[in-house]
C-alpha cells in the first residue's frame, strides 16, 4: 500500500470600517478583524452555512472548502498544484485483486479538545459517511466500502463495489475525518455550536453571516502556522471586498473584479496573484420546457461568443472551453468544439421554431458578486440570445440558494455557476455534474445515465477514460450543458505576505506566511 503519484493521480483516473456596521461585517464589541502582527484577516466572498464537512449540502459547496481545510484534516491532502500527499492517512491502497482497501492512520495526531485522534475516528468517519441515514450527498461513493477492522492505526475495509476514485474522493469533498467521541457526545446540534476538527487552526468564535475567528492549534501535526490568529469575514459583495482591502479593514481577498485586479495589484503597498483554477464557468440546462428541444440547446450554446466574454469582461483572465473538461484533466479531448457561429445558431432557432419576430422566453438564474463579473456575462449571453430568439429574463440568487435548487431539481431552465474538479478525474467534472443521482445533476435523463453508469465502477482505467470522453461528446453534440471558460483567481493582498495560489481555488492561511 502506497501513496498515489500525482501523475499517476491526474492519469488514472472588502469593506470600510465606516460602512462595515450598515452591512452586519462588525458588531460593537466583536472585533471581526484578527489583531495582532501574528494576524491575518480575509475578506471572504461567501458565508458558512454549517459546521459539518461531510453530510449536508454545505458538504459539497466547493466555495467554503477554505474554511473547512482550516480547521479539519482530510484523509489524504494535496499541494497546491493538485499533487496528492498525506493527510491523515499516511498510506493507503488496494489489495492485488482489488477486494479490500487499507490505510493507515498518522500517529502523533490530535483533535483540538487534546485527545488523540485514532483508527477508530478514520473508520467511524467513513461508515458515518457511507450511511445512507446521514444524508451524506455522496453516500453513493462511500457506500461501496463497508465492513471496517482495526488493528493498531491501520483500518481495512471490504470493497463493496469498486470505485475507482475512492482514494480521491478522500481529498476531496466530504472526505473529512471527524471526532467520533465528541460527534456523538454532542450531536449534530452541539456540533455546531462547539465543532472540533484535528486541523490547523480551532475555532474561537463565529458570528453567522458575519465572520469567523480561528486560533493556530499549537499541537496540529503539520507544524503550527505562520500566523497565530485568522479572521474570515464574509463579504458577499465584490465592492466591499475591494474596499476591504483597500482600507486595510482586510488583508487578502479573492473573487474581485479584474480591472480592480489589475489597479490593486500595482499600487503601493499591495500585491497580486492570478492563477487558472480547476473551475470552469458553465451555464446549466435544466431538462424541462422550453430546454427539451435538442435545436435549442444547440441554438443557445453556439450563440455565444466565448472570446469576447473572456476578452471584454475577464480582461483575458479566462480560457474558452466547450468541454466540461479542462486541459489539466485526465479525459479532456481537444477535439470537442461547438463554436460561436451566430447564423448556425439561427437556422437551429427556425428548426426549433423561434426568430427574433417569434422569441422563446425563459428564466436564467446567475449570482451577482459571487464570481468576477458573473451577473454582466449573463447580461452580455442574454443580449447574444436576443439576436436570434431567445428572450431571457435574468433572476439573480444567492450562491446558497443556487445549491439548495439544483439538489431539489429545481433551477430555472437555465443557470449560470461555476463547476470545480480538484482531482482533475473525469468522475468529478462530468459525473457528478451530469449523472442524474447526483445532487449536482441539473439534466436528469435515462440516456446520460445509461452511459454514465457503467463508468463508476470500471476497472480498466483506459477503457473508463474513453468512455467520459464519449460522454463529453454526446453532451456537446446535444447541448446538455453549456461550458463557457476556465477561470483564473485574481487574489490581492497587502505586501509583506507570501501568498501561494491554489489550483484548486482554495486560499489556505496555514499556506500563507509572511513575505
């Protein structure tokens, strides 16, 4: 049993402390900023619905990751660059017929009320998650490992059902390690209330929709961090967070738009990073009407003109893409292309029988400040749609909200988001978001399924690989989802700190140091 290589890993498989009180980021004798030299704050671009790292919906919001990796220990980690390393597990792997797994769990480990986290805590927290009665949103991966033994710190499980991406999946949404003594001494509620993680840093206060304040564990396996105290403020909206930083209320933040970007990151005092991320800006299809008509779809996706969405409103921080899969994935296929190709898109538009004199209409729903220029991109698609037909009347949500309609099948028939695969497996950017089980599926349909489903559990991984790449086809030459571009993060933060961007899109603070 062995850690996995990285290239056998990508293979196989933002206010002013004026206006801070009108909008609830500091409350009288509540400082939501970290003080100290040994501090850091960051403006945040989303709040922390909930405490559970594994069940939930929150589990699998890719956005409040940060938070989570801050203060819980995975079971596997990765660098920044997406390399696989020890988390909590030290080593891990197949048996020869692939049958069984086993891992073994670090010693020297401990959780923040000082007891030591042990086998028993990695088991529980994989039959926890695998559980269907926990309402884990990924049950359907973790089920397929069962029948947990301990001996010393190594744990060994029977493999159920092969899943090829299991090892992943623990580095990666839910695959969190929990404390079993004080999970179940507390229960979810007092979870809340009081969580303790082996992570980082301890949780010293939260403030629901306002911040949350983190104290460096002194006894944290991995060394303590640089800074002693980190205050992630929420703030939602893209102006404040600019303001943030600018003021010096912040010290990083992340998500601003790219011409404020470009200005900060060139003025006295300031620095910046800008790194392409795993996370693709895609616009979803919900199957139902008008979205059933395959000339449509079609219409709709080959009406955009990528390249000057990224050119004019990303100032080129972006990279067109027609594929769920990014170049840095293992199934990506240079080879699919549905271009922008405006009369195309007309002539669909008459098959499907609409015109400009003769629109279709239908809602598109679209965060506003959650992603770099996310609302003015759907402004823009919707002014391209208006030319040959399509009239869509634009509903802005909050990212919560967002979650919470697509796991209930319940988005518009269209909805723009963002789509993150920190594993870079096919499993993940087209799985997960187009098989109907999923929570994360908007187009639920017994054709994807069918193509889909064999695929989790294939154990020849050249024939796995291909078969996505056929899936991604079938999706583009159906128009079942509309990839737009690959982002890049813009990060801005004061000088005199080393900040290290993360492929993933995570902003760690046990990363950053200062300069």
């Amino acid at each position: 049993m062995s850690q996995i290589s990285r290239r056998h890993f990508l293979q196989s498989v933002g206010v002013a402390g004026a206006m801070a009180p009108a909008l609830g980021l500091v409350t009288p004798g509540r400082a939501a900023r970290a003080q100290g030299s040994k501090a850091l704050t960051i403006a945040y671009n989303v709040n922390l619905p909930s405490w559970d790292p594994t069940v939930g919906l929150s589990a699998v919001n890719p956005t409040i990751q940060s938070i989570y990796k801050s203060v819980f220990d995975q079971y596997i980690d990765q660098n920044p660059d997406l390399s696989f390393k020890p988390g909590l597990l030290t080593k891990w792997g197949w048996n020869d017929d692939k049958s069984k797994i086993a891992m073994t769990v670090r010693d020297g480990a401990f959780w923040h009320d000082g007891s030591p986290v042990t086998a028993e805590d990695v088991a529980w927290s994989l039959e926890r998650a695998g559980d269907p009665k926990t309402g884990s949103p990924i049950q359907f991966v973790w089920g397929k490992i069962g029948n947990f033994k301990i001996d010393g710190m190594t744990v060994t499980a029977d493999v159920k059902e092969f899943e090829p991406t299991i090892f992943k999946w623990m580095a990666f949404l839910t695959g969190y390690v929990l404390p079993k003594n004080a999970y179940t001494k507390m229960g979810p509620e007092g979870f809340e209330k009081k969580p303790i993680g082996s992570g980082p840093y301890m949780v010293e206060e939260f403030e629901r929709n306002a911040f949350v304040r983190l104290k460096a564990f002194p006894k944290w396996w991995g060394g303590k961090p640089a800074f002693e105290n980190v205050v992630f403020k929420f703030v939602p909206d893209a102006t404040s967070r600019v303001a943030e930083v600018e003021s010096g209320s912040s010290d990083l933040t992340i998500e601003i738009p790219y011409e404020e970007y470009d200005r900060l990151r060139v003025k006295p005092g300031f620095a910046g990073a800008s790194t392409p991320v795993s996370d693709i800006g895609m616009i979803f299809i919900t199957n139902i009407p008008p979205m059933l008509d395959k000339n449509l779809r079609l219409a709709l996706h080959h009406a955009i003109d990528k390249k000057s969405i990224v050119e004019r409103l990303l100032r080129g921080y972006g990279v067109p893409i027609d594929t769920l899969e990014a170049p840095q994935y293992a199934a990506y296929d240079p080879t699919i292309k549905v271009g922008y190709d405006p009369e195309k898109a007309k002539s669909l538009m008459a098959a499907a029988g609409f015109s400009p004199e003769k629109p279709v209409k239908f809602t598109i729903q679209t965060t506003r400040g959650f992603k770099p220029k996310d609302y003015e991109i759907i402004q823009a698609i919707v002014g391209m749609w208006r030319k040959i037909g399509a009239e869509a009347n634009i509903e802005i949500y909050e990212i919560a909200k967002h979650f919470e309609l697509r796991a209930q099948h319940k988005l518009a028939p269209a909805a723009f988001y963002n789509w993150g695969n920190s594993i870079g497996d096919p499993s993940t950017s087209t799985g997960f978001s187009m098989f109907g089980p999923s929570p994360h599926s908007a187009w639920k349909t017994a054709d994807v399924d069918a193509m889909i489903g064999p695929l989790w559990g294939e154990k020849d991984e050249a024939k796995r690989i291909e078969g996505y790449k056929k899936v991604d086809r079938y999706i583009a030459d159906n128009g079942l989802v509309i990839p737009l571009f690959q982002y890049v993060q813009p990060i801005v933060y004061r000088q005199g700190l080393k900040v290290v961007p993360h492929v993933a899109n995570y902003i760690l603070p046990q990363t950053i140091t200062p300069a």
